[in-house]
C-alpha cells in the first residue's frame, strides 16, 4: 500500500482512442492553446499599446486577459505533451502546481470578473463619481486584491490536498489534477478538511455572483431609465461582453462539478473539464473584441492591414 510520501508521479487520464484519435486530440488542443495565446496576446499588447485603452475596464481586461493565458497554459500543454508522446505521467510537482495555477488563477478570474461588474456599475449609475471612486490608485489596488485572493486560494487548496496520505494508488481520472480526482485516492477522513474547504470555497464564489448580479440589476434599472435609444445601446453594448463571460465562466464551472453523478463517466468527465478549462479562455478574446469598436480601432492601428469593421 503506497502513501504520499513514496508517489514520485501520477497517471492522468488519457484521451480515449487510437494513435490517430489521440494526434487529432494533440492538434486539436494546438489550434486552440495557439488560438487562445494569439487572442489574448493581442488584448494585452493593444490595451498596453494605445494610451487611449488606459481606463480601468480596459485594465481589468488586461488583467483577466493574463488570468486566461494562465489558466489554459497550466492544463493543456501538458495534456498535449502526454497526448504527443502516447504517455500519461505528470510529476508529483508537477501535479502540485497544475493544483496551485488552475485554483489561483481561477479565483483571480472570476474576483476580476465581481471587480468588473464594479466597473459597468459606476460607469453607467454613477458617472459623474467614476474617476473619483476608480482611480489609478482604487484600480491597482482592486487588481491587487483579485490575485492575493487568487493566490491564497491556491495555496490553502494545494498545502490541504497534497498534506492528505494518499494510498489509492497514483491514477488520477482526468486529463489534469483535479482535486475531486485526487481526493478519491486519499486513504483518511482527513480529505474531509478539503471538503469543507471546497465548500467554503463554493459559497465564496457564491457571494461574488450574488454581488454581480445586484450590480446588473442597478445597472439594467439605470440603463432603462435613459432617454435616448442610442444612449441605451451604447450602455449594454459596454456590459454583454461582460456578461456573456461571466455567464460561460459560471455555466461551465456549475455543469462540470454540479452534474447528477448517474450521467457522470470518465468519457463524460473528460470532454466537461475540457469545456470549462479550455474553452473559455479561447472564446473570451472573441466575445470582448467582436462588437468593441474601440479595441478594433486600435487594433488596427497597431497592426497594419487590420481593417475595422463598421
């Protein structure tokens, strides 16, 4: 019977398939880690770039733009290293860090995204106190906090998990280290500490999404209350994207760990990880640029040939 101490690695859970399938899953998850690199990078360089994106929604953007290369470098590469090379280990550091990366960056996302709808609260209900109540200083401090609480989150959450024995063998059931999936092969009732802190955790997430939706709430009241048509257009124009993020965050993040375990299977498990923790990242860049006349405009002065489209 092993224990933590003598685990020098763990199996992740391949891709299920042939040699074929498993190249295609390689490719696959290129395009879209490439995908996700290229859009976000562009994001950040542009925001950077142009001293005319220097507001605080464009530098919480930016922000949540480097939370989103994080998040899909900390998973993928690795899955499509293993996929590549037809082999499913992943160091017990390794295994740590995906842990600490995958719970820091997601807590700073989604505390960016609160901090966010912050933002599209004062801009839109308080416009007239915008520069005083967001200044550069308020802006840094609020981006500060988002990953301070991002970083503690994964420490507690990687110091707890990997402190449990563990002696259920070293085959963790999905294409990361997931601590549901870690957890399974602790031997103690100590895996009850993570547990409960999942669902501190869960409940903390909770009170940014109840946060979230009493500023859209105001937000909508205010924006329904303006007279002009194009005035209202302009309001919501600024808060879809916002909220079109923050609605993909939440869906796939509650499907994947709130699903009825009678449909849950390996097969299952797989393909709902993947949604939440590599499509989101990939898609984000898409939803923020589509219809922002602003950072098209600047994107196409930064990059020669990029028309904007009216």
């Amino acid at each position: 019977m092993s224990n933590s101490s003598s685990i020098t690695h763990f199996l992740l859970l391949p891709f299920p398939g042939t040699r074929q399938l498993q190249l295609l899953h390689f490719c696959l998850f290129l395009a879209i880690y490439l995908a996700a690199l290229l859009g976000n990078g562009l994001i950040i360089t542009t925001i950077a770039w142009d001293h005319h994106l220097h507001t605080p929604m464009y530098f919480f953007l930016l922000n949540l733009a480097l939370t989103d290369i994080g998040c899909i470098s900390t998973t993928v590469p690795k899955s499509m290293a293993n996929s590549f090379w037809d082999t499913r280990n992943i160091s017990y550091t390794g295994c740590a860090a995906q842990v600490f990366f995958v719970f820091c960056l997601f807590a700073a996302e989604f505390s960016l995204l609160t901090t966010m709808s912050y933002d599209r609260y004062v801009a839109i209900c308080k416009p007239l106190h915008y520069e005083t109540l967001l200044g550069s200083r308020v802006c840094l401090h609020l981006a500060a906090a988002a990953w301070a609480c991002g970083f503690l989150h994964g420490l507690l959450h990687t110091a707890n998990t990997f402190s449990l024995p563990l002696c259920q063998g070293n085959a963790v059931d999905q294409f990361f280290c997931e601590v549901p999936q870690i957890l399974k092969l602790s031997c103690s009732t100590s895996y009850l500490r993570e547990v409960w802190l999942l669902v501190v955790s869960v409940c903390l997430y909770f009170v940014c999404f109840v946060f979230i939706v009493v500023s859209y709430v105001q937000i909508f009241r205010a924006v329904l209350r303006i007279p002009s048509q194009q005035g209202r257009h302009k309001a919501f124009a600024t808060c879809l994207p916002h909220l079109a993020v923050v609605s993909l965050f939440l869906s796939t993040g509650m499907f994947a760990y709130l699903k009825p375990s009678s449909i849950s299977s390996p097969s299952l498990d797989l393909v709902v990880s993947a949604l939440y923790s590599v499509v989101p990242p990939a898609v984000n860049p898409l939803i923020y640029s589509l219809r922002n006349q602003e950072l098209k405009a600047a994107l196409s002065q930064l990059i020669p040939g990029c028309t904007q489209k009216e």
